[in-house]
C-alpha cells in the first residue's frame, strides 16, 4: 500500500477513533459522578450506615462475577490491553466482555472502593479501537495502532492531558515504539481531549511557582533525597497490592474474597471518611495546602492499603488514580519535611505524582510530562527529570519489576 495513502487513512481513522472514544469516555465519567454524588449523601456525620456502602457494591460486584465473567476474565484493564497487543489477531476484548469490566468498575467506584478509573477508561478505549480494527479486517500493525488510539483518547477525554495520553501509551503499550505510531495517537487523543473539555468542566491544580529559580543547589539535593523516597513509596504501594492478592487468593470463593475486602473497606471509610471521597476531590484538596503533615502522611498510607486491599480481592478498578492521590498526599508530606524555603506548597505534591508515576509503572517519560500537564509549568522540567529519574531506578534496582508483570505474566500463561 502506498506510504502517503497508508498515512491518510491512519490519520482519518485516528480522527475517528478520537471522537467515538471522547463520546463514550464522557458518558463512563459522567456515570461514574453521578453515582459517586448519590452514594457520598450517605457519608454525612459519619452515619455508621456507610460501612454497608461497599457490602452493597460486594452484592452487585458478586453477581456480576457469578453470571457474566469467568476466573480469566478478571484483572486489570491495561493488563487486558498488553495481552491483547501480544495476542493479536485473537480479539480478546470484545464488545460485552469489555462492557461487564466497564459495570463493574464503575460498581468499585460508586460504592467506595479504593480503585481508579484510569484502568477501566483505557480498556474501554482500547476495546473501541479494537473492534473496529477487527471489523474493517485491517492488518496486524493496523489492529496495533487503532488500540493504542483508542487508548490515548480515552485517557485525553476524561483526565484533559493529551500529550500525557499519548506519551503513555507510548511508553507502557508499546514499549517506546514512537516512530511507528506517533502521529495517529496523538491525533487521536488530541481529538478526544477537545470534546471532552468542551462537553466537561476540567479541573485544574492551583500553583503558583514563586520567582525563586527551582534548579538551585538548595533544592537539588532535596529532589534527590525526594526521588529515592518516592520509588521506595511506589516499591510499597506495589508490595501491597501483590501482599493482597496473595492473601485473598488463599480464599476459595470469589464472593469471599469480595465481602472480606468490602467489610474492610467499609471499616477504613468508618475511621477515616477521606478514604470514601473520589481521588481527584482528594488530590486537588491536598494540593491546595488543606492538610497538615499528619493528615498528609495518613492519605497516603491509607490508599495504599485501601487500594492493595480493593484491587488484591479481585475489584475491578485501575490502580492509576490511587497512585495520583498517594503521590501527592506523600510529596506534600515529604516537602513539609524538607521545607525548602520560598516555594509553593504544591511543588513537592506535584512532583510526588509524577514520582510516583514514574516509579511504578516503570514510565519515567510518562511521568515528568504528567508534572508538566498537571501544573502548567514549563520551569518544573528539571525538576521532575532528576526526582522521576530516581524513582524510576529506585524501583527497578530494589523490586526489579513493574505494577503490571505479575498480572500480565500470569494471564499470558492462562492463556497459552
């Protein structure tokens, strides 16, 4: 096929894809408000009526395991979207399979699961690619490049950070595979990230960098020491959800598991009411300079049990967001040690993001364009290069591993 036609009709597929996913990932999001908004009235003066919150989403969790989806079937979206790049040709995500993860992570969601939506928008994108991949019976490398554009654009039209969604899926789909499909999924995302803001109030961080210049040697070492830090906390956050699955894996049966996990969900909410408010509420409230250090470090290790705990039982729900909320909540924390003299309170919480990012997702690029995207400021470039460098190497010398090699290791060998 001619190159300049192959690249016309990628392009228009890719426009295509862009807009389709910006429209379904729009009406998942707004799903998933809504039914956060309902649930949340229940949360008022700490009604000890909240701990049934997540028995109720175990109820409806269980049927859906029971009636549509198989041991197989379940994991986490992104790890479906690996396996079905490395077995192409095989459609493994089709139409109601992908819809039932969709129900029920929106079930983990509503219902005050610690999980993401991130995962669950990817595998929705992905799967739209996909199958209209399959039913045009485009080629192998075709199939490739519309999953990865329907990826990038449901990830641009629900979190508004299109040079994030593309860089992403770059970076952990493809392995850095950017010559190849650069383009299209950035069209795609780009697309995508246009309507949903036009359709959606996106919300944005507050910060203000003062004139202080943030590469000085006062601060430097500070990024460094911060760096390590963040790639031990990724390290822990990891151990936690794979602590977890060990655990509830002992427990024969699925609704087992689900009403364990769901009577301690219900526990921690109980306690500590932060734990049920969706992640972005949270991570704007931290990021605004609402908590002090206490509270701060206590955000922090509580999503990281809560979410090993949600995701290690068998919920359906990404482990992304989770991973926004502790990196912030731990790097304000940690900037309120350090306590670098003359900079915004946010700067450290920003940095811990991406940190985080970077660290256990093994998406170093992926996580210094999330800083920049999150802040608005071109001037954290450095910044975000020596700490996400760090944790990023900190968490492949001491653990060796990302977030997603088990779960995709062990769905490749069902599978085979």
């Amino acid at each position: 096929m001619n190159r300049f036609f192959r690249l016309i009709r990628n392009s228009g597929m890719a426009l295509t894809i862009g807009l389709v996913v910006g429209i379904m990932a729009i009406f998942f999001n707004a799903a998933i408000n809504g039914g956060v908004a309902l649930t949340r009235s229940w949360l008022i003066d700490q009604n000890p009526s909240v701990i049934l919150l997540p028995i109720i989403g175990a109820f409806i969790s269980m049927g859906i395991y029971m009636i549509y989806l198989k041991e197989g079937q379940i994991g986490l979206g992104i790890v479906q979207v690996l396996v079905e790049l490395e077995f192409i040709k095989t459609q493994l995500m089709r139409p109601f399979r992908v819809l039932m993860h969709v129900v029920g992570a929106t079930v983990t969601l509503i219902f005050g699961f610690s999980a993401g939506r991130f995962g669950p928008i990817v595998h929705l994108g992905a799967s739209i690619g996909s199958n209209i991949a399959y039913y045009l019976k485009l080629e192998s490398k075709d199939i490739r490049l519309l999953i990865g554009c329907g990826a990038a654009a449901a990830i641009a039209a629900v979190f508004h950070m299109p040079l994030f969604a593309a860089v992403f899926v770059l970076e952990v789909l493809y392995k850095k595979q950017f010559a190849d499909f650069f383009a299209p999924i950035v069209m795609a995302s780009v697309v995508a990230n246009f309507i949903g803001r036009a359709t959606q109030n996106g919300q944005t961080f507050p910060v203000e960098l003062n004139s202080i210049s943030l590469i000085s040697l006062e601060l430097i070492w500070r990024y460094v020491i911060f760096g390590l830090v963040m790639g031990l906390f990724a390290i822990l956050y990891m151990m936690s959800i794979q602590l977890f699955t060990g655990l509830f894996l002992k427990m024969k049966h699925i609704s087992i598991r689900l009403f364990a996990a769901a009577i301690s969900i219900g526990l921690i909410g109980y306690f500590f009411p932060l734990n049920f408010e969706i992640h972005n509420n949270t991570t704007y409230k931290v990021l605004s300079g609402e908590f002090g250090l206490g509270l701060l470090m206590a955000i922090g290790l509580i999503k990281i049990l809560a979410t090993g705990i949600t995701l290690g039982s068998g919920y359906i729900g990404g482990n992304f967001y989770p991973g926004v909320t502790i990196g912030a909540s731990l790097g304000m924390a940690c900037g309120k040690i350090l306590k670098p003299y003359g900079v915004d309170h946010s700067l450290f919480g920003l940095l811990g993001i991406g940190a985080m990012i970077a660290g256990y997702l093994n998406a170093p690029i992926s996580g210094i364009i999330l800083i920049i995207e999150f802040s608005g400021q071109y001037e954290m470039l450095i910044p975000a290069l020596i700490v996400c460098a760090l944790s990023v190497s900190t968490t492949f010398h001491l653990y060796g591993k990302d977030i997603f090699s088990d779960a995709y290791t062990k769905t490749i060998k069902n599978l085979v």
